[in-house]
C-alpha cells in the first residue's frame, strides 16, 4: 500500500469526521454551507483558502467554541472518536482530548509562561505528579519556554507566544489539537520550526492535527492531506503531494503557475472570477 | 492671604500641636478605610472574571449581615448561623450564574449591569421580606469579636483604640491574605486569573467559565458578609448600610475596576483622606460634613486625569 493511499481517509482509521455541516452566525449569516471532511488517526490535516473562507469556523465548529461567537451549527454533525460532539461543552470535549489553538495565540497575557502551561492542564485529574512530568515534556520541545517560563506571557515574542499556545494545549495530553493559524505574523525562519515541532509532536506523541493555514506552500509540506475551502465548501480535496502540484492550487495559492512564480494581477480575469466555484 | 493661611498652614500648626489628635485620626481613617476596601475587593472579583460591573454588591453586604442576624434570631447558635450564610451565600451565586449571568453571556455590557441592578432590587425586597427591613444590631460578642478598648498614650494625650476596629483590621488583612494565596497558589485561582486575561482562551483550554463565575460571585460573596459583619459591629445592620457601598466607587476610580491592590490601597486612601480632609480643612474652612462628597471629587480628579486608577491594569500590547 502506497502511503498516499494508507492516509486516505476511507482506509485509515479516522479520528475526526466532519459531516457536512452548516453554520449560522447571529441566525442569518450562514457562514458554512455544508462542509465534510476526515482527519486520519495519527495525521496532519490542512485547512487551506483564503480570508473568510470559513477555516477559522470550521475549526471552532469542532472544538465547540462558536456559542462563544453566537454562532451554532445547524445541519449536519461531528464525530470525535466514534462519539457525536455537536452537543458537548468545551471542557468536555478538552477531557476527551480534542483541543484548539486559537488564531492569534491568546496566551494570558499577565501570567507567567509556566502558568500558561499549567492551565492547559486544567481539565486533567491523573495528578500533580503526572502534570509535573508532562510539563518537562513539554519543555523538551520547547526549550525557549523553559528559559522563559517566569516571564509574563504578554511580554514574550510572538514566536515565543504561539509555542506557548501550543504548549498549553500539550499540556491536557490530546489526542487531536486544532491549530488555528500558526504562522501568523512571524518570521519564516520561526514558522518553519513550529512546523517542525508540529511534525515532531505528530509523530513522538501521536498527536493529530487539523491546521487552518493560510500559507498554504507550508501547510502543504508538512501535511499529510488537504482540504481547499472557498465561501464556505470545501471546493477541493486531496493528498497534500497532489494539491501541490495542481495547476489551480499553484495558480491561487502559491503564486506559481504554470510558467513559473508571476503576480496575482497577471492571471487572467476569466481565470480569477472562475476560481472552482463559478 | 487669610484663607492661603487656613489652607497651607493652620492645619499642619494643629496636627503638630496636637500629635493624639492626628493620630486619632489616622487609626479611625484607616479602619473605616479597611471596609471601603473589602467593598470593593467585592466588585474588583466579579468585575475581573466576567467583566460585570456589579451593581447589587452594595447590596450584598447588607443582605449578608441581614442573614446573619436573621439566622440567629431563630435560635441558631452564632457560628452554625455564619456556616449557614456561608451556604446561603453560595446559593445566592449559583442562582445568579444560572438565572442571569448563563443566559445573558454575550449580550453587550449595559445589560448585564442592568441586570445587577434587578438583583440589588430582588434582595433588597427579599431581604425585607424574610427578616423584617427594621436596624438590628449585630451578633458581635456571639461570634467572639472583642469590644472595649485600649488607650496608648501620645504626647500628652491619649489615643483610643477600639478592639473591635483592631479586629477588623487582622480579619481584613487575613482574609485578603487568603484571597491572595488562593489566586496564586490553587489551580482554580489559576483558572480565575485565566479567565480574566482572556476568557476566549480559557474556554478553548477547557475552563468552564460558569464554574468560574460561582466561584467568584462566592468569593464576592464572603467579602461582602465579611465587610458587613465588621461594618455593621459598628454601628446596625440596616439598609442605609448600601449608601455607605456606594463610596466603593470612588475607591474603584482611585485603585483601577482590575485590581485588587488597588481596591485595597484606594480604600485606605479614601478612608484616611476624607476623615484628615474634613477634621482640618473642612471644618474650619467649609464648616465640616464633607466626609460625604470628598471621595468622589478625588474619583472626579482621577477620571480627569488618570482614568485608569493608581493601579488599573496596564494593557500589555504588542506592537
């Protein structure tokens, strides 16, 4: 079995499964207009497309954060593990190992770094002992926070912050983290190690991940599968090696057509109004 | 020239001249200082951990004290009554989270606090309705606290030192050291200083925001019963108490809506600047009772000046 097959969805083992969901902000602003997609066990999943496309929601949808945003998903349902989450708080899906990093890393800006962590660890009762290990693993993978990990959180890098954010998320012992976003604002140097990391973690740990990304030329190397969404559908879907080379994803999303890296404004206007949705 | 010497000189000739006087002076501002400050602590909590600008806190101390009083009017022995407020405390936050704060989340800021003022209203009346609106003194000997007191002699006179006010100030400063510990040292104190940073991200680590919420309304809670226990061994337990709830505002003006050294600093401020004011400046210049309105033209200077209070949490931005 090639491994472009074994991470197919329908073979491997699935963790996470999406099933056509529809969400509705304020009861009018119908922001996702049926949206399915799969996370393979032990895999990396993107969730590409521009602005607005619908990731962020799509990501929050699962993690249960959207009553926060007075939105709810109305059709369709979510499945965690074999079980329906739709319905769960999430503290409850966070016991269950389900976890979102959010865009914009949201650290507590006035507690220490260490704090931070410790909170990830809220909903854990196996003990302070087992926390206190799991801490050094975390560590372990981000080293910068050890020696950090008595400043206050908002007086650290942005680089510093989103692995903390991360961190943190660590540190309730999931199973899947949705991360939102990871490359946003920082230097390419930086984006390229929480990359690493990820990848790290993806295969130390066996974590899955589902990534919201816009810097698709990224989130394409390090994933395993990848879902393209535009106003709210998923418009395209496929292993992260085929999606990098189709002529369409290279166009849009990378800046390299067909004839090498060229300006969005050279594409023809045909070719921009069509996108896969016309 | 007459009133530069009223203002800049005369008062510092008596504080001189009479060293009891000002120190007298000083121990009272700073015992009645101690209570505007367990006031506000009450609005600091509940205000950090869910953005509420509390308007029954007033309110609370005096239902508070009322419970306490009323309990033991039914025969209950003094320390099983204060159990039981404890308890009736705790129901009152549960039921506020579930019945106001769970189905208003969300709803912009003004409803909320639109909805602390149906509370003041709901246990104004339910207070009067369950033990009589009439003064009643507190259980203070009940509950142990000393009466009598002590004289210390100064420069030829001699200043008093009411044991109770001494009390309080001990179970003041004990309480706040409690309050300090739990913050810092337990895992929901982590999980409230969470929320209050950024309750988005708290919810996204599984924190459970109404678990938060009756902690703290709790928390607020035995600050109040504290603050009205000590508050009314001084004088009744009354309803005219909420008026005295109100001087919290400036305090929360003058120490920043965030934090809680600043509740306690700008109450001892408060408490020992309106009573030195108005012993040396307001009596002999405006003829005295300035004790009422001193506070808020400090909370008016500080709105104009410094809005975000001696202490106010600073932003921490990025740029």
């Amino acid at each position: 079995m090639s491994v472009a097959e074994k991470l197919k969805p329908e073979t491997a083992e699935t963790i996470l499964s999406v099933n056509n969901i529809e969400v509705i902000y304020n009861h009018v602003i119908l922001v996702l207009k049926g949206v399915s997609l799969t996370v393979p066990k032990g895999g990396i999943v993107a969730l590409l497309g521009a602005n607005g496309a619908g990731k962020t929601t799509t990501l929050r949808a699962v993690s249960n954060l959207l009553r926060g945003e007075r939105g709810e998903v109305t059709k369709g349902d979510i499945i965690f593990n074999g079980e329906e989450i739709q319905d769960l708080t999430p503290n409850e899906l966070v016991q269950r190992g389900c976890i979102q990093v959010m865009e914009g890393r949201h650290c507590f800006g006035h507690l220490s770094i260490e704090d931070n962590l410790m909170t990830g660890a809220y909903t854990r009762k196996d003990g302070a002992a087992a926390i206190k290990d799991h801490l050094d693993l975390v560590y372990q993978y981000f080293p910068r926070l050890k020696e950090r990990r008595k400043s206050q959180a908002g007086y650290t890098s942005g680089g510093e912050q989103q692995m903390c954010a991360i961190g943190r998320a660590l540190m309730s012992k999931p199973s899947m983290i949705l991360l939102d976003e990871p490359s946003m604002g920082l230097a390419p140097q930086l984006v390229e190690e929480i990359f690493e990391i990820v990848r790290d973690l993806n295969q130390k740990e066996n974590v899955s991940f589902l990534l919201a990304e816009q810097n698709t030329n990224i989130a394409l190397k390090y994933a395993t599968y990848g879902y393209i969404l535009e106003s709210g559908r998923v418009v395209m879907d496929g292993d992260a090696k085929e999606l990098r080379e189709n002529e369409d994803v290279k166009e849009f999303y990378l800046g390299t057509g067909g004839d090498g890296r060229k300006s969005f404004k050279d594409v023809k206007h045909y070719r921009r109004r069509k996108r896969w949705l016309a | 020239m007459e009133l530069f010497k009223l203002i800049f000189i005369e008062p510092f000739e008596v504080m001189a001249a009479l060293p009891d006087l000002l120190l007298q002076t000083l121990w009272e501002g700073f015992v009645s200082g101690i209570l505007y400050s367990l006031i506000a602590l009450g609005f600091v909590l509940i205000f950090k951990a869910s953005g509420v600008f509390n308007f029954a806190q007033g309110i609370m101390v005096v239902f508070a004290a009322l419970t306490l009083v009323g309990i033991h009017a039914m025969g209950v022995p003094p320390f099983l009554a204060l159990i039981l407020t404890l308890g009736v405390m705790a129901l009152l936050a549960l039921t506020v989270v579930k019945l106001v704060m769970k189905p208003l989340v969300n709803q912009p800021d003004i409803i909320l606090f639109m909805s602390t003022i149906g509370i003041t209203f709901i246990l104004i009346a339910g207070g009067q309705l369950i033990f009589g609106g009439e003064p009643k003194a507190m259980i203070t000997t009940e509950l142990g606290l000393p009466t009598g007191s002590s004289d210390w002699e100064v420069g030829g006179g001699i200043v008093i030192f009411q044991h109770i006010d001494i009390a309080a100030a001990v179970i003041a400063a004990l309480l706040i050291a409690g309050l300090a510990l739990f913050f810092n040292k337990t895992k929901t104190g982590r999980a409230l200083r969470a929320v209050a940073d950024d309750h988005q991200a708290a919810l996204s680590v599984g924190i459970s925001l109404e678990y938060i919420w009756v902690v703290v309304w709790f928390a607020a809670g035995v600050v109040a019963l504290t603050a009205g226990i000590l508050w009314a061994a001084k004088s009744d337990v009354s309803f005219a108490l909420q008026v005295v709830a109100l001087k919290a505002l400036p305090v929360l003006v003058l120490g920043g809506f965030t934090s809680i050294p600043g509740a306690i600093v700008g109450g001892l401020i408060i408490g020992i600047g309106e009573k030195l004011f108005d012993l040396y400046w307001g009596v002999p210049i405006l003829g005295g009772s300035t004790e009422s309105w001193f506070a808020f033209i400090i909370a008016l200077l500080f709105l104009l000046y410094r809005p975000e209070g001696l202490f106010g949490e600073k932003h921490i931005e990025r740029i």
